[in-house]
C-alpha cells in the first residue's frame, strides 16, 4: 500500500498542477470560468462514478482489488490528453533578474533550482499567498473526511446503503454546476477572488458541522448540496487568484508550492 500511495501521489500531483497552470497561460480573459469548467471534471467524476464503483465492488467478487484496476485504466488515460496538450505558440518573455531579484544563473542540479524557485522570498514574503496556503493547509486536509464517511454516517442514522451512497453523486452533480457558475461570477469586475474563497471554505466548513446534526435524508440532501457548492468555489478560484495577487510569472512556482 506504500507504493501504491508513492506511485498515485506522484502521478496525481504530476498531472493536476500543470492542467491548472496551464489554463492561466491560455486564457488572459474569462481566466476564472475557464478554470472552473477546466476543473469541473473532478465534480462530474464524483456523480458518475461513485455509483459506478459501488455497481463494481457488487459485482466483484475479490473485493477492492478488480474495481481498482479499472479505475487505474481510467487515470491512465489522462495520459493520453495530456499528449493532447501543445505549447503556446507565444510564451511570456523570461524576465531579466530571478526570483530574488539577481541575475539568473543556470544551476547545475535541477532540484536545488526547483526548490529556491519554490521557497524564493517573493512568494514567501506576500502575506496574501501566504495567508492563502495556511487556509489550504486546513482545507486540503479536511477535502476527503465527507467523502468517506458521509455515507456511512447516513447509514447509522437509518438510511439505506444504495441511498446513502448516492450523497456523494448529489455533491459531484452540485460541485460541477457551481465550478463554471463560480467561475463565470469571479469573472466580473465587481468580484474579490479572496472574499469568495475565504466564503467558501467558511460554508465548507459549516456544511461539515452541519452534517453530524442531520436525521432524516432530505437534512444530508441540503447539506451536501452545500458542501459541494461550497468545495466548488474555492477550487475554481485558487489557480486564477494566484495570477490576480503574484502575477502570470509566478503562476507556476505559486501553484506548485501552495498545493
């Protein structure tokens, strides 16, 4: 299970955070409902399939092990997009002087690079993306526990298993929804990227208090309709912000660090 952990982590972190990146390059207008159709995906898989693994585990008789090599056949095909993907034809222009503010120089160990890169005093100085990793710190942390023990918690309340079950796909279908929604809303001029993640994980938050509390089904319907809006914001806006506080050069550095 160790290297299962290793090899998944890694494939999982080398894929997500240069599809995010990504999007901030492509797109100079309409940055925030671009990534939020971009990650709308993740909301889509949830509705679809959660009902579709546990279709899996009834038909399988060994357990978890058949189920998840179909859903290891399915992360293989973001390979497969990820080809997909071609380079601006136009990058912006390297700047003049590094991070620190001194001329560039080529490092001979790519790591040690990486790693001033990610730690450079422009990042780790602003108060905002610092303040911005400390909540994601939290929030990161807590993103899975509804995941995998709201249904069982609606179990013990009496509910049945099938029905249970289908709580994860009400917050996937709403988590789609609000993904391009919020996008579309972080767009306008009036809008504070900041003010609708600070919203959004506070709900988040509350939605997860508010689960312990419930009884009856239609009580878990509301409150996962609140945590998948909830959850959708603040990951349709953090890419984007980054580019709104640091600026498009530190995009990358910036999302690599924070995540």
């Amino acid at each position: 299970m160790g290297l299962y952990g290793f090899l998944a982590g890694t494939g999982l972190g080398l894929m997500y955070v240069p599809a995010q990146v990504a999007v901030g390059y492509y797109f100079e207008k309409r940055r925030y409902l671009a990534t939020g159709i971009i990650t709308c995906g993740s909301g889509a898989g949830a509705f679809l399939l959660a009902p579709f693994a546990s279709s899996l585990l009834a038909v399988y008789d060994d357990g978890w092990e058949g189920p998840t090599r179909i859903f290891a056949g399915l992360c293989l095909q973001c390979a497969v997009c990820g080809m997909l993907m071609r380079p601006l034809p136009k990058r912006p222009e390297p700047k003049e002087h590094d991070l620190e503010g001194e001329q560039k120089d080529r490092e001979p160990n790519c790591l040690v690079a990486v790693f001033r890169s990610a730690c450079s005093p422009r990042l780790m100085t602003d108060r905002s993306f610092l303040l911005l990793c400390l909540c994601n710190l939290f929030a990161t942390s807590a993103l899975y526990i509804p995941y995998m023990y709201l249904p069982g918690l609606a179990e013990s309340k009496g509910i049945p298993t099938t029905t249970a079950s289908f709580l994860i796909s009400i917050i996937g279908l709403c988590n789609t929804i609000a993904r391009i929604v919020t996008g579309a809303l972080a767009d306008l001029p009036c809008v504070n990227a900041l003010v609708v993640t600070t919203i959004a994980l506070g709900l988040g938050g509350v939605s997860c208090f508010l689960m312990v509390l419930c009884e009856s089904y239609w009580s878990f319907v509301l409150v996962s309709i609140m945590f998948g809006v909830s959850l959708a914001a603040w990951c349709a806006v953090t890419a984007p912000s980054l580019v709104d506080i640091l600026g498009l050069d530190l995009l990358t550095y910036a999302f690599g660090t924070l995540t």
